[in-house]
C-alpha cells in the first residue's frame, strides 16, 4: 500500500494533504467513479469547482466510498459573477448543496479576473462565509503578485493560492511571493499539458535513476519543493501510480537539474484570461 501524502497546517490551522485527485474534465459519473477508486487507492483531497461541473459527481462518489466526511479534504472553486460578498455566500452555499456536505474545506477564488476588478470583495465574502463555518479555510487560484499584494493592502491574505506549475512552469515569482505572505502554493496541472514534459530527457534519466515513471519524479519535486498538488487522472493504475511516490527522496543535484528546466513555453495569463 502506497504511503499516505504529508498533511501541511494551513494558517486557519486545517490540515491539507499533500497531494489529491484533481477531477477535470470529468463529468458527474466520471468524477463519481473516479472519486470512490481513488478513496479505496488511499486519497483523502479531492479538488474540483464550479466551473467543472462535477461538484455533484464527486460528492456522489465520496458518499459510493462509505468514507467518513471528517476524513476528506474537498477543495471547490467559483467563478467571476460570484466575485462580492453575497456573491460569495450565495455560491458557497449551492456548492455544499451540489457536493452533498455541510462544509467545504477549501473554497478558492477561480481566477482573479482584475478588469472586473472584484476580487477584494470576493475574498471578504470569503472570510464571511469562513467566519460562519460553511468553509474551514479560503484562497484564491491564478492570483500573480499583484493581485495577491492588492489583498494584502486591504489586509486579506489568502491561506492557498493554486496556479498551472511544473518543471517548465516554476513560477518563481509567484512561489517567492506566496513565501513572502506565508500562503501555501498548490499546482494544478502538474505534469503538463500535452505530454511534451514528461518526455524530457532530464526526467527520463531520473525516471530510470529512481525506479519510478517520469510523472512520479515530476509529482516528487512539487513534495520536496513545498507544494500541495493535484494531478488529474481517471485512470486507476495511474492514480495508484501518481500517489506512489513517498517511499524515495531526489537528491539535492536532481532536484537542481529538475529546477533548472524551465522553458518558455507560454500559460494563460490571468490579468486577460479567466471565468
């Protein structure tokens, strides 16, 4: 049996493991499916949105699990038109009535979409609905340095802000000013888009080094790196897989060289882009 990912305290003080299931594209019976395989592989974090449309689907499959609520971790997200303080009362509460649950552990703001410039309000929804215990713990997803110092001079600070990262996408900046405000970064689509990452050389060599396939290593460097991550798979072999990676440790010099790989390739820019 695969070991369990670490669980990393949040500044609300809930536990957050390490690594989860991400469940886009899935639809409702895909998520389901998808969830209950994943709870019997040994996953407790689950991540999903409102935007994916399978918040129902993953509450289904977690009910399908028999997994006591207390045990999982379910992150959800909302979208543009929510971004107020009853804006985000009103979609947390449709969320919990989608997911089946009384809480939400995590809700995050999608995208901060800055040219609606709304996004201050939104994250005091947050807080509110934090305050009411409809959600143990907020942040915010696709948030750049400035969008996350514009929180901080309104005195909000995010717990998690989740953004597209991986060997080809450290996002530096970003990690050094999650670092600086004490927020916890997390990875969506962590072994890249299109296949073109986990066929780089480097992480072929370490593939082979290791025992372990070139989405492990991957998935291994966002563990030592700090970072919670989420790898998104349907497929039970690779669930099992992607959560098979606690029982090595890259050395110091891989880590390096995995560092060292960023490329510039281009990643939705979230000042124009976002839902």
């Amino acid at each position: 049996m695969s070991i369990a990912p670490p669980l990393l305290r949040l500044r609300s003080g809930t536990l957050i493991p390490q690594l989860g299931l991400g469940t886009w594209p899935l639809d409702d019976d895909g998520a389901a499916s998808a969830v209950e395989t994943a709870v019997s592989l040994g996953y407790r974090h689950f991540d999903t949105a409102e935007n994916y449309r399978n918040e129902r689907g993953v509450g289904e499959g977690l009910r399908r699990s028999g997994l006591d609520r207390s045990e999982a971790f379910i992150t959800t997200k909302f979208n543009k038109e929510w971004h107020s303080v009853d804006g985000v009362r009103q979609t947390a509460e449709a969320s919990l009535q989608r997911l089946g649950t009384d809480y939400i552990d995590l809700l995050l703001i999608h995208w901060p979409n800055p040219g609606q410039d709304r996004y201050v309000e939104a994250f005091r929804g947050l807080r509110a609905v934090q305050d009411d215990g409809l959600v143990r713990a907020v942040g915010v997803s696709n948030f750049k340095p400035a969008h996350l110092q514009k929180l901080r001079g309104a005195g909000l600070v995010p717990e998690i802000n989740q953004v597209q990262l991986d060997p080809y996408h450290p996002r530096r900046d970003v990690r050094r000013a999650n670092a600086g405000l004490g927020i916890v970064t997390e990875a969506w689509s962590p072994l890249g888009r299109g296949g073109k990452l986990l066929s780089d050389p480097v992480i072929q060599g370490l593939a082979g080094k290791y025992g372990k396939t070139p989405a492990q290593i991957v998935l291994r460097w966002d563990i030592q790196s700090g970072v919670v991550t989420i790898p998104k798979s349907g497929n039970p072999a690779r669930m099992a897989q992607n959560l098979d990676i606690f029982d090595i440790e890259l050395e110091p010099a891989d880590m390096a060289a995995l560092d060292g790989l960023e490329g510039d390739e281009q990643i939705s820019d979230s000042d124009v882009f976002g839902h």
